[in-house]
C-alpha cells in the first residue's frame, strides 16, 4: 500500500508579479523535476517504508513552485573573501493539515533579477529534497526536538543513500537530461 502521496502545487498569482519571468520559468521546470524526482521508484520506495516504520498510515506532500517567503540571502565575508550564505526552510509540517511542504532550493538572485548561471538539481534533490521529507516526516511522527528531528533525519538519509543511491542514479539520468536542456533553454551558464 502506498502510503506518501507527492502532488505538485500551481505556480501562485505572485509569483509573476514579484519574480523575473526567467526566474518563474526556472522555478516552474526545476520544481517539476523535483516533483518527478521524488517520484522515482526508489525514492517513493525508501519514503513508504519510513511512513511504515514511522507508524504514519498517510503522508500527504506538496512540492511549492516558488521558495519560502522566509529565505534570506546575504553577503558574508569569510577568511577575507566575499561568500553567498543562503538561509531558508527547505520543508514544513503543518499540524492543523497533516501536510508537508517542499520549498525549491532558492536562487542567489534577487527576485526581479534574471537568474545567468547553472543550478545543481542533482544535489538539491538528494540533499535538500529528499533529507527535508524525511525531515518532515518526523516532525509528523511526532518528533518535536528539532536537533532530534535533524539527527534522525541524518541516519534515515545515510541509510537512503547505502540501499538506494546507485538505482537512484540510474533512474536520476533522464531528469538530468531534462534540466541539461532546460539550462540552455533558459540561457544558464
């Protein structure tokens, strides 16, 4: 029985009045693609035995199409050099719902500025998709400790990476074609 169902949200009204439309495009493919990446049989494999192990009978998710409105992004100096940190909710349980949010991994750009180099989707989908459900799953499992919640999340994620990773990669392949294409698309360096 399947037990974490993932759907994907409408990109919102706001988004085309607060964003560059080459950012909304962006959102709109890369969220896409996380969407069918959590979706892969591996993926939805590894999440319905937690649900199981977690005692969660349903595991209701929603991929966003646009970041969490609490992102930050600042300049930092560090040893002397100029670095990007970017601060912001990867996911959220919402206990009066039941529902889980997934945020996109934010862009470095302001939000009416066209976003001009390449964004790893690989790596967002595996260490920030994937580790923030299983986050969250936690927080709905009742976990409410966040340095427990993270801790927990940390062993279930290795152990998503020992039995899945290499048929992930397999499976990962076309959606990396995909958002290869897309990058060139858009005009991504």
């Amino acid at each position: 029985m399947k037990r974490v169902s993932i759907r994907l949200a409408e990109i919102p009204e706001f988004a085309k009045e607060e964003y560059h439309q080459d950012q909304v495009t962006f959102y709109s493919k890369f969220t896409e693609l996380t969407f069918k990446a959590l979706n892969l049989p591996s993926v939805a494999e590894f999440m319905d035995q937690l649900a199981e192990n977690l005692n969660l009978e349903t595991v209701e998710v929603r991929v966003l199409r646009m970041p969490s409105a609490k992102r930050r992004v600042s300049l930092i100096q560090k040893e002397g050099k100029p670095h990007l940190r970017i601060e912001m909710p990867e996911g959220r349980f919402h206990k009066g719902s039941g529902l889980i949010d997934i945020y996109p991994g934010v862009t470095p750009f302001p939000k009416l500025v066209r976003p001009f180099w390449r964004m790893p989707i690989r790596g967002y989908v595996l260490n920030g998709a994937i580790r923030a459900l299983i986050h969250e799953m936690l927080h709905q499992s009742a976990v409410h400790d966040e340095a427990e919640a993270r801790r927990l999340a940390d062993q279930h994620y290795k152990e998503f990476r020992r039995t899945y990773l290499s048929r992930f990669e397999e499976e990962f392949k076309p959606i990396l074609k995909e958002w290869k294409k897309t990058e060139k698309e858009i005009g991504l360096r």
